[in-house]
C-alpha cells in the first residue's frame, strides 16, 4: 500500500509510524518503569509493615512471656509460702467446726450453752484469720474478700442456727442438714477458690 | 457536762432474732442508727445490747464500726465508745475481732 504513494508522502508516513513506534516504545518504557517503581515502593511499604507487624507481634509476645514467667513466679510463692504452710491450720479449723456434733450433748440447749458454743466457733474463725486470711491480703485483696466472705457466712449460719433456730441438734440428720453440711461446702469452696487462683494480682 | 449520745441495738434488731450477723446488716444498721453522725456531734457514745441477745458477730461489727474506727483508731474508739452490756453474751471478743480486722485492712490499703 506504501508503494502506491508518492515518495515524499511515503517518507511522512514512514517517519509517522517511526515516531509512533518511538512514542508506543517510550509509552510502553515509562510504564513498565512506572509499574515497576509501583511494585518497588508497593513491596517496600509492605515490608515495612510486616516487619513492623512482626516486631510488635515478637515484643507482644515477650511481654506475654514475662507476664507467664511472673505469674508462675508468683503462683509458686503463693503455693510454698501461703498455702502448704498453713494447710494444717486450714485443715484445723474445719475439724475443729466438726467436733461440734459432739459438743452439742442435749436436744434442748441452754442459753449459756448456745452462747459458748457460737464463742467457740468464732474464736476458731479468728484463729484461721490471723494465721491464714490476713496472709492473703497482701497476695489478692479479691481472694482475700472471696475466702473471708465464705467464712463469715459459714459462721453466721451457724450462729443463727445455734442461737436462733431452736432446733433439735443432737438428731444427725438435722444437724447434718443445717451444721455439717455447711461446712463441707464451705472447705469445698475454699479449696476451689485457693485451687483456682492463677497467680495473678 | 459531756455531750452523750445513745444508740439502743434494740431498736435495729431483726423481730425475732437473738443474733446481728453479716456484713449488709452492719451496713444498714450503721446507716440507720447514723453512727458516724453521732460520733461526730458527741463527746461519748453509748451503744445498749439488748440483754437477751445472743451473739453480735465480726461480721455485723465490722461493717457497723468501720467508720468511726478507722476515724478514731482504737484508743480513742474505746474510750469513746462504751457498750453497756449486761446480759449472758458479752461483746468483747467480737469486737475485739472486728477492730482488728477494719485495722488490718486499712492498713493493707494504705500500703
């Protein structure tokens, strides 16, 4: 098609789709560099951020495993300093609760009587709190209220039951009913609250 | 002439009872009996168990006393406060218990 024009015509075209071959290439050459300087800072960024991302998960982490580490730390002293050295007083008072049974000798107490028996009762709890409770204040305020809680509500029932209720202790099956029971729940929940304690503050 | 102020335990106790036991009780009884107010405005306060009460236990105390020992501490507390307390059960063990334990706990926070 090209022969058919003119020579000088045939030169225009020519040097046309030279430069719009050069233009194209040029074109083709700045996007590919344009492109390529995209995926470089485009790569580069994500990087950055995954190196930043990887950084920040490694301290997390570290401060995750220090935290552990002083959990344990912490769960550890609990165990050998608080727990294990008073498990004998813990195990005292709740047998001491127990020998009330044998205490309570008549179906119908006197008023003396209800009222040395309540005083034995609490005389016991403030034991275990001097020896025991107070401990845990400085180690966790909230296991400290959780364990005095479950004390006092042991110890109020009682005292209700033995001052107030009137009832007919020496039958096993009531005062098991409103006395042994009790304290089997609460040394059971003791235990599990003393058990469930993770070491944290 | 010193300005005595009187709180009867017998005006706060639940009918029929013969005991004051836990700690909500403390509370209400402390609130309802004003107390700290008492205290306060007073020179002596004097608190009047019912004589066939059988048992008043740390737990009431604690709460019911909180205040006023923690403000007082337990020299002025006990020489401020006078329990007049003529029948078989007698409150000094117990409050001797509950003064410790508000001590003790207060001293907990303040370190």
């Amino acid at each position: 098609m090209i022969l058919l024009f003119s020579d000088s015509t045939y030169i225009t075209n020519d040097t046309t789709l030279t430069d719009v071959s050069s233009i194209a290439n040029i074109v083709i050459a700045a996007t590919s560099f344009g492109l390529a300087y995209y995926v470089f800072v485009y790569q580069k960024n994500k990087d950055r951020r995954d190196k930043a991302t990887q950084q920040q998960k490694e301290q997390d982490d570290k401060i995750e495993a220090t935290k552990l580490q002083e959990q344990n730390i912490r769960l550890q002293w609990f165990k050998e300093l608080v727990i294990q050295p008073h498990l004998p007083d813990i195990n005292n008072f709740y047998n001491q609760l127990h020998t009330l049974e044998s205490q309570i000798t008549t179906v119908t107490l006197l008023d003396q009587q209800k009222i040395d028996l309540t005083n034995f009762v609490k005389a016991e709890q403030s034991n275990l709190r001097k020896s025991f409770i107070d401990v845990l204040l400085g180690v966790n305020p909230t296991l400290y209220n959780e364990i005095k809680n479950n004390l006092d509500a042991l110890i109020d029932s009682i005292t209700t039951t033995i001052i107030d209720d009137g009832l007919n202790l020496t039958h096993k099956p009531t005062y098991e009913r409103e006395i042994g029971s009790k304290i089997a729940y609460s040394r059971n929940d003791l235990i599990s609250k003393v058990y469930n304690y993770k070491g944290t503050i | 002439m010193s300005n005595i102020k009187t709180i009867n335990l017998q005006d706060y106790r639940t009918p029929g009872s013969r005991v004051f036991t836990g700690r909500d009780r403390g509370i209400n009884v402390r609130n309802a009996s004003k107390i700290d107010q008492l205290e306060a405005e007073s020179d002596k306060v004097i608190i009047k168990i019912p004589e066939d009460i059988g048992s008043i236990n740390p737990s009431f105390l604690e709460e019911f006393l909180n205040n006023v020992v923690n403000k007082l501490q337990p020299e002025a507390f006990f020489t401020k406060f006078e329990f007049e307390n003529n029948g078989r059960y007698k409150i000094v063990n117990d409050l001797q218990e509950a003064v410790e334990r508000i001590l003790r706990e207060e001293t907990a926070l303040v370190h």
